[in-house]
C-alpha cells in the first residue's frame, strides 16, 4: 500500500467509523433513556423472592427482569451475582443474565438500524432460545455441588426495603427524575470506551482489511451468500465467539462489527453467534471467577458457549426454511453518505434535546447532590485504564483521519 492510498484510506476508516455512529446516535439515547426510566420506575427488590425455584415462573421472572434492565454486561453481572445471592436459584440468575444482554430494547433498535429486521427477530427469538437450551442444559448436568460452593463463596447478602410506592407517585416525585438522569448518565460511563473502540474498528476494518481475510478466517463466504453446508455453519459458529473474543467489545459496540462481517459474506448462523458472544469473552470469565470461583465461571462459560453455538445454528435452519434468510444487498451501510438533511439528522437532534434534559437534570438542576449508585461488576483496573488510552487514541485518529478526508 503506498502511503497515498494509506492517506485515502485512513480518511475513509474514519468517516465510515464516524458515519456508523451519527447512524446509531438516536437509537443509543432512545435506548438508554428508556432503560434508565425503566430502571428507576420499575422495582424489582419485590420480585426478588419469587425466584428461588428453578420452575417456569421462576425463569419467566428472571427473563423479564433482565429485559427492563440495562443491556451493560458489567451491570448484568453485577445483578446477576446480587440475585443468586439473596436466594435466587441459579436458573432463574442465569435467565436474568442471558436476557439483560440479549432481550434489552436499545440493542434490537441498534441492530434493526445496521442489519435489518431478520436480525432483530433473530436475536429476541435466540435469545430465548438461550435461556431454555441453558435450562435444559442445567437441569441435564445437574451442577449442585458447583452451585453450592459458589452459594458458600459469595455468603449472604444484606437486607434490602422493597419500594413499594405507586408508579404515579414515583413519576410525579423530581427526586426520581434526578435519579433518571444519573442512571442515564451511569449507562454512557459503562459503555463510552466500548462503543468508541467498537465503531473506529469498524470503520479500520472496512477500509483496511481485505475479504480474503474473512474468506480465510470464515471458511466459504462470499458476498450475499446465503447457502452453507453444516460444516462451513458449524465453523462460522464456533470462529464467531472467538472474532468476539478478540475485540472484548460489549454487544452494543459489536453490531456494526457483525454488520460488517456479513457484508463480507459470513453466514447469518455465523453472525449471530458473534452477537450472542459478549458473555463468553475473557474479562466476563475472570468476574465470574471473582464472584463465584473458577469451576462456576467454567461451567457458565461453557454452558453459554454451547446454547449459542445451537441457538445460531436452529436460528439459521429455520429461517432457511421459513425462507426469510438476509442476504447482503439487504445490509446498506457502505459507501454511502452519512451525513445527510434526513430523518436521521431530525432524529439525532430530537434525541440530543432529550438527552441534554435528562443529563441537566442528574447533573445540574437544585438535588443534583442526591445520592445514587448502582453497583458494577469489578473490572480489572489495568484493563479498564487501557481502554481509556485505546479510545483517546481512538479519538484521535478520528479527528486526524476526518480532516484528511475533507481537507487534504
């Protein structure tokens, strides 16, 4: 590559990286101030009780918990651990977890706008396939002696008061609006590094790596292909989780990823298994050693790794013969002007109102001061502070590469 096509190319890498997220900015706010009015308005302390058991109801709860809840996989674990600690059967926790990081309303919205409807069907219909294949799957192994000693390790947790206070009276109370927009701006904290590194590897990716890359790391693909034999759908499930791995994004950093990788021509079993892979990642499997020890973590990693690899491969199949597979002229997000006087302009700028008003009033407005915490899995501080240097870095390849592409 000569360095007049490196120049061409940086610019491109950013403007694409630049163009995904001015694409995905409305639906980020809409997503997250949802999730923090659900959050705040919605209590779950008095559900809690309901999830001892390992029955339907139980699993239906912590399924449903999970979709009010923040789609951060920090936060998920977080809560995950609170639930199976306060008695929570380890089927329900493991319900709660799959579906807060794959039934929460912001990532269908970010996936609908990059990869399309089938998607977006395929991920709240495979996400509940998660949860029943892993409920299988337990209820198969029967792990009692691992549950116990991760019960043992984690000891018993606090006391807790249930707010019991109508949904009207909270709404009409200003100190829960405060708390709505810490909870809004919490939700930005958790996933800013993630979301800057996801969208400027995106854009790197489609200006700088080949297909042959692809068509050697994903065996057979090719450009709106849609027919797969078992063997090359088996290979794309199990290098899905591992392209995943190697990013450590979290899910909603990962879609123009998984957008970009089916344009290149991977399979729809393929991309999906790299979308349901955020909770089989390397910095997910050392909290879950934290909390619980390293037998537990195993047995949950493994446990999910083989519900997705399933869970893409029935998803693929049966979309197949429903004949609704996507096909790459179907995915439009290359080459082609992002930045435009259309809806997405319109609602950008309605959605930034909206998040300027929730964040004057967590930040700036009279009871600002009220406390308001949420608790965060422990991340390693070493890996978060080199993320914060990789998305400044980020930054400034971005600002660098736009004025290449407009100025030079």
């Amino acid at each position: 590559m000569t360095f007049e096509n490196f120049i061409e190319s940086w610019g491109n890498a950013a403007n694409t990286a630049l163009g995904f997220f001015w694409m995905a900015l409305w639906a980020f706010i809409l997503g997250y101030a949802l999730s923090s009015l659900i959050q705040v308005f919605v209590t779950k302390k008095s559900m809690q009780k309901t999830m001892g058991s390992s029955n339907a109801k139980s699993v239906l709860i912590g399924t449903f918990l999970g979709f009010i809840s923040s789609s951060c996989s920090f936060s998920a674990l977080a809560t995950t651990k609170s639930f199976f600690q306060k008695g929570a059967s380890f089927v329900s926790s493991i319900a709660f977890l799959l579906a807060s990081t794959n039934l929460v309303i912001e990532l269908g919205i970010v996936i609908s706008i990059f990869l399309g409807w089938q998607f977006v069907v395929g991920e709240y219909v495979g996400g509940i396939l998660l949860i029943l294949i892993s409920w299988l799957l337990i209820g198969l192994i029967n792990p009692n002696s691992i549950i116990s000693k991760a019960r043992k390790k984690l000891g018993e947790a606090d006391a807790e008061k249930a707010n019991s206070k109508p949904i009207l009276e909270k709404i009409k109370n200003k100190i829960n609006w405060i708390k709505v927009g810490k909870q809004y701006g919490m939700e930005w904290k958790m996933v800013w590094k993630d979301v800057t590194i996801g969208f400027t590897i995106a854009g790197i990716i489609s200006a700088f790596v080949p297909d042959v890359f692809f068509q050697t790391l994903f065996i057979n693909t090719g450009e709106g292909q849609t027919s797969f034999d078992f063997l090359t759908l088996l290979e794309h499930v199990i290098v899905g989780p591992f392209a995943a791995f190697i990013t450590f994004i979290g899910s909603m950093g990962n879609i123009p990823l998984a957008a970009l990788l089916f344009g290149k021509g991977v399979s729809f079993a393929g991309v999906m298994a790299f979308i349901f892979s955020d909770l089989v990642v390397f910095p997910v499997l050392r909290i879950n050693a934290k909390y619980y020890g390293w037998k537990m973590s195993l047995l949950i990693l493994s446990l999910l790794f083989v519900a997705l690899i399933i869970t893409s491969l029935v998803l693929h199949y049966s979309f197949d013969i429903f004949q609704i597979l996507p096909d790459f002229s179907t995915i439009q997000i290359l080459n082609q002007q992002y930045f435009q006087l259309n809806y997405t302009f319109y609602m950008n700028i309605g959605f930034l109102i909206i998040s300027g008003i929730l964040v004057y009033f967590g930040f700036f407005s009279k009871g600002k001061d009220i406390s308001y915490m949420k608790e965060m899995a422990p991340k390693s501080p070493v890996l978060e502070k080199a993320l914060k240097y990789v998305a400044l870095l980020c930054y400034i390849w971005l600002f660098c590469g736009i004025l290449i592409k407009y100025l030079y």
